[in-house]
C-alpha cells in the first residue's frame, strides 16, 4: 500500500503565542518614549525667516509623527493580546477565571479608545496648524497638541498597569493544546494526583503532605502507542456550590468543561487527606455532569495504607454508587503511588478508552473518508515468477534478446587489469583519449595544437624562415660597408669636445647648488663684536696718513667716565645746576643724544624714517601675537572638560549613540 503522508501535527501554541507579548510600560514612560523618539526622529531646527509653509510643515510633521508612534504602540497592544471572543472555550473561560472577563474587555477598549482619540487630536490641530500664519502660533498649537496626547495616554495609567500584569501571568501559564490526547487527574486535595503525575510523566511538581499544594495547573506529557500524550494535573477542588469556589478550584472546573479528556477521579480511601470518603463521594457526584461523554476512571488511591478489603461495607456501596448514571461505565483501579502497584495499568487504561472515543468521533464526523480516500490498497500480490518487462524501445536499442545476452556475456577489462599487463604503476599511462566522442574517431591522437596568449602558435610558424634570415643578414652587412666610408670619426670626435665643456659647466651649477644650500643652512651666524680701537692707534694710524692727531687725544682727555655710584649722583646733583640756564642746556643736548642713539638703532639698514616705522608696526604686531598665543604652555595647569559641548548636545544621528 501507499504510505500515507505525514500527520500534522497538533495547532499546539502557535495560535496562542502568550509568551511573545511586548512588554506594557506605564503610562508615564510611555509619555517619556513617544516623545523623545519624536524629537529624535525629526528634525529641530527652524528659524522665523523661513517660508511660513515650511515652517507649518515642520511642526506638521512632529505632531503627525506622535500620533503615529502612539498609534503603533497601541496597535501592537490590541494586536499581541487575544481576543475572548475569538480564542478556545477553555483559554476564554480560563482568562475569566484569573482576570475577570469584563475588566480585561474594559481595559483593551481603553487602549482602542485612546488611540481613536489621539487620531481625532492631530487631525483637529493639522487642520488648525494650516491657517497659523507665524512661527509662534504653530510652535503653540504643536505644544497643545501633544500636550493633550499625553493628557490622554495618562488617563490609561490604571488600564495600562493591569495589561502588564495579565501580560506575565499569560506568559508563565502551561501550553496547553486543547485539541490533543489528554488525560485530567482531578479530586480533592491531597489525595495523590501531583504524584501520580511525577510518575507517569516526565514533570516535577512539588508535592507536600498538606493540602492545596498544587495552586493552578501543571502539564507533563508522556509516550503512548507511538504517540505524545498531555497529562493535566489540576488543583484540588472542595464540595461546595460552584459560586463559593474560589479561583484555584475554577481553573480546575474550567479544564474539566472545556477540554475533550479522559478524566482520572482519584479517591483516597485511606482518608489520609483529612477528608472522609463521604466527602469524596459527594464532590463526585456534584460535579459528575462535567464528566459527561468522557471517559472516567476512578483510581482508589494509597490502598499500601488501606486495603478496599478494610473498608467498611457502607463505604464499599458508597463507591458502587459512583457507577450509577454513567452511559459509559466507570472504570476502578486500585493504586498505590508509594508502591507505583496500578499506575501502570490505570494509564493504560485511560489511553486505550480515549483513544477509542477518538477514532469513534472521528467516523461518525466522517473524517475517516477523507482517510480513505488518500490510500490505495493494492488487492494481490506480484508472483515471484513473473519474468521481467523490458520495453520494446529497450529490446530495439540493444538489437534484440540475442544482443542482450551477448553483451551479458561480454568482460570488461578493467583499467587496472591493462595496468597491471603493461608494467604496472609508474610505467603504464592511461589512455584519456581512448572514450572521447568525436565526429571521426581518427581525430583522437592528432597532435594538439600549442596556444599562447589565446593563439595557435603554428599559424605564426613561416615555411621560408631561413631564406628570410639570410636575406636579412646580408641586407645589415651591407649597410654597415656603407657607414664605414663616411667621416663618422670627425664627428665623434667634435661630439666628445662639447661633452666636455657641458659637463664641467655642469659640475660647477651643482657646485654652486650645494654652496647655496649650505649657506642656507646656517640659521644666524654669529657676528663678531667689533674691537675697541685704542687712542693711541687711532692717533698713529691719522699721523701716518697725513693728519692731525692731537685733536683725538685732546677729545678723548675731555671725556671723562660716568661716575655709576650713587655718590657720584648725589654729588653732581647737589653741586650741578649753579646756573639754571646751564641746567637746562645739559639736559637738553642728553635728551638730544638719547633720541639720537635710539634713532640711529632703530635706522640700523633701512633707508628712511618711514621704513624704520613700518618696521616698527609690524614689528609690534608680531609681538603682540606672540604674546596673545604664548600664555598657556605645557608647564601651565590645564583643567580638561570631561564633557565637551559638541558631544553631549544636539540630535543623534545613525550609528552615534555611544557619544551619550
């Protein structure tokens, strides 16, 4: 038969991925987000010069880009959290369990509300923005607008909060399927389920020796006939009326209701749990109609304490009463988790009978059809002796049955076997050429042409190649005659003279080059100081030229030294100065002097006044640069600024995020 195609596997999680919701901020770091991506975003920087349309628009465009980002968050919200209405009976009734139906209905209408209000917002203030006519009123209107987004975001601080709460715990509930093989383990508390389950299934639920250890649902999952099995251990569940249950007890109703599984009943029949087996009894029987087109077993566990044989006879007909009104029968098994005596035989049991309901449901819903209809069973099988059918077009090709056979007959040899015939390795060379497929076969062992740079090197092969050479060779002796008799050694020899004066001219150009460079080099000679000439010396050298020497030894006898102490001054002071015109005289031809020297100093290789004084300027100018640029050096104490302005400061830009 054909193999059928694969089974898909169970729609497990991945209508209901709880675990991929985005986090929910509060409201105020929501405001925080939405802003400073808007400002970051787009762009900061406008003036009142600018066109008064380019100004509108840019304002336009930060208070559209809010309302799109808050847009984008709730969305993503509304978007990420299931539906009630549209998710399994048993996620649905399990929501209304834990977050109240209404409220978690409420909040995201707030979240759907509030983006349907902040749409209305910035399509009021564009509308209004488009007749501003000044930069102030747009930058107003701008600041209202987002004032009264954030207004609104603020108001849905009490709804956001609760969707984050429901948002962790959807995350850490079990992934339930509802629609695969499973089995509910279900009674009172502490009767032994979360130890059957760590028996059965790979799981590791805390169990303890007090009640309501097990405080929401746990799943396992075992390996049955080939096939992955859900185990569901459920909290314990109390006999009182189903309004006074609590939420512990609800999500264990809820299972019960809504998923297609077999039930496990345990009842603890040593009455270790702190409840009587009338208790356990009546709890059966109160909640038996969620039981319903279920297979049920009812597991009589911890019987290494107490044996069914101890129980007393009022007891026993308590437990045959939880047969009655079962259209598929009740199903007992003694068990003893301790032990692990009928847990084995109990999971068993409960596989085969769901598994059973099953197939049943699925051929009465005629699922098996389409089963069906994908197999083709084949009716008889081939006989061995059936000969082989070889095609016709085969047989032709071949040139018949004889053909066949004689090609069967026929020995290859093998490469290896000539190989070994002619020599062996290292003397034979394999023939590469003996398969090719070629329109002649003569053409396998012609020569194969020589290509270099991408041609055939015998088309540049000439026949007449020695007669050319010849012809050639005979050509340059005779041109080399020709040369001879001509004055060729004249003209060399002409040619070597002024070789030679060019390069002695050139020796002396880079002789004169390098003494260039040299002087360049040196960076202020030192000028000698000029040598005190001697009275004596300059009276001789005036004598020998003719003149009158006497005058200088008369100038230099008036001269006297300048008295440096501070005597020599007090006393010049006090005797000089007997005649007031005197004094002043003297103090005039020394101020004439002084501005004399500085001015012949300052004339020192310039030609006029004028030049020395633009000289000057620049020269003070200079100075004053030097100065101004001269004040901080390495030595002085620097204070560098660890947070430079440039760096912490404007919009950020791709790929710079590390600056701040």
């Amino acid at each position: 038969p054909i193999p059928p195609p694969p089974r898909p596997g169970p729609p497990a999680m991945s209508l209901y991925k709880f675990k991929e919701i985005q986090t929910i901020p509060p409201a105020k770091q929501l405001i925080d987000i939405v802003l400073s991506k808007t400002n970051r975003k787009t762009p900061t920087i406008v003036h009142p010069g600018f066109k008064i349309t380019r100004i509108r628009s840019f304002y336009m465009r930060k208070v559209k880009f809010c309302q799109t980002t808050y847009g984008e968050k709730f969305g993503k919200m509304l978007e990420d959290f299931p539906k009630i209405d549209d998710i399994h009976p048993f996620y649905a009734d399990l929501c209304n369990v834990l977050y109240d139906r209404d409220h978690y209905k409420l909040a995201l209408g707030q979240v759907n509300a509030t983006k349907k209000i902040i749409d209305s917002i910035a399509k009021d203030y564009t509308k209004m923005m488009k007749l501003a006519d000044s930069l102030y009123k747009c930058k107003m209107l701008k600041r209202a607008a987002l004032g009264r987004m954030c207004t609104a975001v603020k108001k849905l601080a009490g709804s956001l909060s609760y969707l984050e709460e429901v948002r962790q715990h959807l995350g850490r509930l079990p992934s339930i399927n509802p629609a695969t093989r499973t089995l509910i383990l279900t009674g009172y508390p502490n009767v032994g389920k979360s130890s059957f389950m760590n028996i059965v299934t790979n799981a590791s639920v805390d169990v303890q020796p007090y009640a309501f250890t097990t405080k929401s649902l746990f799943i396992g999952h075992l390996d049955y006939n080939y096939v992955r099995w859900q185990v569901i251990d459920t909290p314990g569940i109390l006999d009182h009326p189903l309004e006074d249950r609590n939420t512990i007890e609800m999500t264990a109703i809820t299972a019960l209701a809504h998923l297609p599984a077999a039930v496990l009943f345990f009842v603890d029949i040593s009455e270790m749990c702190g409840y009587p087996i009338p208790q356990q009894v009546a709890l059966f029987h109160s909640i038996k109609p969620l039981f319903r087109n279920r297979p049920l077993l009812i597991l009589l566990n911890k019987t290494d304490i107490r044996k069914l044989s101890e129980l007393s006879q009022e007891e026993k007909s308590l437990l045959e009463s939880m047969k009655e009104g079962s259209e598929d029968g009740v199903h007992f098994f003694e068990t003893s988790c301790a032990t692990k005596d009928g847990v084995d035989g109990a999971r068993a049991k409960a596989c085969d009978l769901l598994l059973e309901k099953r197939v049943d449901q699925k051929v009465k819903q005629g699922k098996a059809d389409t089963l069906k209809n994908r197999l083709h069973i084949v009716g008889k099988v081939a006989p061995s002796s059936r000969p082989p059918c070889i095609p016709a077009s085969v047989l032709k090709v071949r040139g018949g049955d004889a053909a066949m056979a004689a090609d069967s007959d026929k020995v290859e040899v093998l490469e290896k076997d000539r190989m070994d015939e002619l020599g062996g390795a290292g003397v034979y060379s394999v023939d590469l050429w003996k398969r090719a497929q070629l329109e002649d076969s003569s053409w396998k062992y012609d020569v194969v042409p020589e290509i270099m740079d991408g041609k055939n090197i015998y088309d540049f092969v000439d026949p007449d190649i020695d007669r050319k050479l010849a012809e050639l060779e005979k050509e340059e002796e005779l041109l080399m005659k020709e040369a001879s008799l001509r004055d060729d050694d004249r003209v060399l020899g002409e040619f070597a003279k002024t070789q030679n004066v060019l390069d002695e001219l050139h020796s002396r150009m880079r002789q004169k080059r390098l003494e260039n460079r040299l002087s360049k080099s040196k960076n202020g000679n030192p000028v000698l100081r000029k040598k005190r000439k001697n009275a004596q010396e300059v009276e001789k050298k005036l004598e020998a030229q003719g003149l009158d020497g006497s005058k200088v030894r008369a100038r230099s006898a008036a001269k006297t030294p300048r008295s440096s102490s501070l005597l020599g001054k007090r006393k010049r002071d006090a005797t000089a100065g007997t005649a007031d015109g005197e004094e002043a005289v003297g103090r005039a031809a020394s101020a004439l002097r002084a501005a004399s020297a500085r001015s012949m100093s300052r004339m020192k290789g310039l030609p006029s006044e004028g030049a020395a004084q633009a000289v000057e300027k620049k020269r003070r100018k200079k100075m004053r640069l030097h100065e101004k640029q001269g004040k901080k050096g390495e030595a002085d104490r620097h204070i560098p600024d660890l947070k430079p302005k440039h760096l912490y400061s404007g919009k950020r830009g791709i790929g710079k995020t590390d600056r701040r």
